[in-house]
C-alpha cells in the first residue's frame, strides 16, 4: 500500500511540472491575445493564469520536496509540503479571482466590443492547452494535485464560455458579454476553490480525514478477541491521502505470547481495510491506569 501511494506521488509531481510549462507558455500567448482583442475576459484570463502558473511552479517544487524520505528533523518525512503547496496554491487562486472580479465588475457598465474572430483563434487554444494539461492530472491521488487540476480545469470551462460568447458576437453586437462572462465564470471558481482550500485548511488542523470513519475502526476493533476497550484514538493525515491512526487497546487481561501475537495480527489485519499509511497502538490491561487518564484522575 505505501508503494503505491509513493508511485502515485511521482505521477502526479510528473504532471505538475508537464502542466506548468503548458500553462506558463500558453499564459504568455494569452497576454498579447487580450491585448490584441481588447477584451477584459482573455485579459483577466491571463492575470488568472498568470496565477495558476506561479501556483504550479510552487506545486512542482515543493511535490518534488515532499518525496525526500525521514530525517531527524522531519521523522514522518516532509509529506505535508505538498499540502502546504496545495494551501498557497488555493490562497492564489483566490487572491487572483478577487483581482479578475475588481477588473470585469467596473466594465460591466462601460462594454467594449471586443474582437470577436480572435476570441475564437484564442478560445481554441486555450482549450486544447489546459484540456490536455488536465488530462495529465487525471486520476490524481494528493491534495497537491487535485487543487491543480481545479486551477486548470476551471481554465477549460473558461475557455468554452469564451468560445460561445464570441460566437455569439460574431452575428450580435453585445459588448456586455464579455465582462459578464468573466464575472460568471471567475465567481463559480471561486466557489469551488473556497471549498476545496476548507478541506486543506481540515487537514492542516489534522482532522479525522473523510474516508476514515472513526465509530467504524472503533467497533472493529471492539470486535477483536480478547479486547474489552478503546480509548484516545485519533486519526489525521499527512497529505489527505496518507492517513495515520493512533489508539489505546484495552485487553481482558494480561496476555500470554500467543495471545499477544494474535492480537498484534488482528490489529495489523484490521488497517488493510483502511486506507492508512502508519498506525501506532498502545496496549494496555485492564486493570491498568491509563498514563495520559492519570492527571485528570488525580484532579
């Protein structure tokens, strides 16, 4: 299980860096393509993707730092800056949506009529650059890459709806379409990258991850022969995909080796079912005083 957590790493690091040398060569067309058109939604486009590369730059650098094994300094290894790269990732997207709406709001109430036919050349582009670095990403497995797949699928839905809007001012001229448009799509990524830098910021704050259901572990191991208790168990995460659960497993009474062993092996047996890359259990007899129970008792 742990090596295939660390092939998908590599895959998905792999894929950043494919997305962000697309991203930052297209971004680059981009500018002088709004430029060209004079319209507010490629222009803002490309501050927005101006953005996601510098956010995929990041994505890249610390994915590939993240792989290092563990130190002294760093036992579990640096897996967690990879969601650090996700975090700051969302922070940009965020920030640069925020920037997009200030641009497109204030056009609303004074349209100019873009160049429609370059809208299209640029439409297609942008399209057939970000659908094939989203395909790249397809399937990926670490927070990292799944807040890059939205920075660059969002860049896809954008670049349809600029596609339909300028061919719908090829035949009527409504200049207000394209800050509407930018406004539309910039809100509704907006939206979603909120959510998607909420559930970062939970793993962050290492709460129990949503594919681990903590009643569930509970009650198995409840289940195991011999055990009459569980207590302090804990759950979080390194990266949102790499999860650790800890516990204190009460037996029935002192073990023999046998026993023990068994126990061992039914603890281990019971984490293939979750998707867990370290676990720790304590433990303990009934009869013995939990040591982190002790200071509340003696208050």
């Amino acid at each position: 299980m742990s090596h295939s957590h660390h092939h998908h790493g590599h895959d998905d690091v792999g894929n950043i860096k494919v997305a962000f040398f697309l991203n930052l060569g297209f971004t680059l067309i981009e500018i002088v393509g709004g430029l060209l058109t004079n319209s507010v939604a490629i222009l803002s486009d490309a501050v927005h993707d101006l953005g996601d590369s510098l956010a995929l730059g990041l994505g890249w650098w610390l994915g590939n730092k993240a792989k290092a094994g563990p130190s002294a300094r760093f036992s579990y290894g640096p897996k967690r800056l990879s969601l650090l790269a996700a975090l700051i990732n969302a922070l940009v997207l965020v920030t640069g949506s925020v920037l997009v709406l200030s641009e497109a709001i204030p056009r609303l109430w004074d349209p100019q009529m873009p160049h429609a036919g370059g809208m299209i050349g640029l439409a297609i582009l942008g399209i057939a650059v970000n659908g094939a670095a989203v395909f790249r990403l397809k399937g990926a497995k670490s927070q990292n890459a799944k807040v890059v797949s939205w920075h660059l699928l969002e860049d896809v839905l954008g670049w349809v709806m600029v596609l339909v809007v300028a061919v719908v001012m090829l035949f009527v001229k409504w200049p207000i379409l394209d800050p509407l448009l930018s406004v539309f799509y910039t809100a509704f990524i907006l939206y979603n990258v909120v959510k998607n830098l909420w559930g970062t910021v939970l793993l962050f704050m290492q709460a129990t991850p949503a594919d681990i259901d903590l009643a569930a572990v509970k009650r198995d191991i409840l289940a195991i022969d011999n055990v009459s208790d569980v207590h302090h168990l804990h759950a979080w995460s390194f990266d949102g995909e790499q999860h650790v659960v800890t516990g204190h497993v009460v037996a029935h009474h002192a073990l023999d080796a046998g026993d023990y062993l068994a126990l061992k092996s039914a603890l281990a047996g019971l984490c293939q079912h979750y998707p867990l890359a370290h676990t720790t259990f304590e433990i303990e007899y009934g009869d013995e005083p939990c040591r982190l129970s002790e200071p509340h008792h003696a208050h």
